[in-house]
C-alpha cells in the first residue's frame, strides 16, 4: 500500500498535533498534582512520579516515542 505524498504531509501534521495535546493534557494534569496542597509535598511528588511514568508508557505506545 502506498500513501502520497499529500496524505503523508497531512499524518505527520496531525501526529504533531495530537503529541502536542498529549503533553498540554500531562503537564496540566501534573500542575494540578502539584498544587494539591492537601496532599504532603511527599504524596505529590510520588503521585507526580507515577503519572509520569504511566503518561511516558502512554506516549512511547502512542506515538512510537522511545
């Protein structure tokens, strides 16, 4: 199967895109952890640690990024 060059060019813009969204949606998630003060600062930072690692599982999955 073979893509153009037009639908190719298009993939790789949306791809951007939605990368792009991916890490906007981490890093808000991640400053909401952050500002948690109910939680210790020992609770966010471990909460922080494995929202990270799980988004970087989702994205390396996602988007082929390793």
């Amino acid at each position: 199967m073979s893509i153009s060059d037009s639908d190719w060019k298009r993939y790789n813009e949306l791809s951007e895109l939605a990368l792009e969204r991916f890490c906007q949606g981490v890093l808000s998630d991640a400053q909401t952890v952050a500002q948690n003060e109910v939680l210790s600062a020992h609770a966010r930072y471990r909460t922080l640690y494995r929202l990270m690692r799980d988004r970087d599982k989702s994205l390396a999955m996602a988007f082929n990024v390793g």
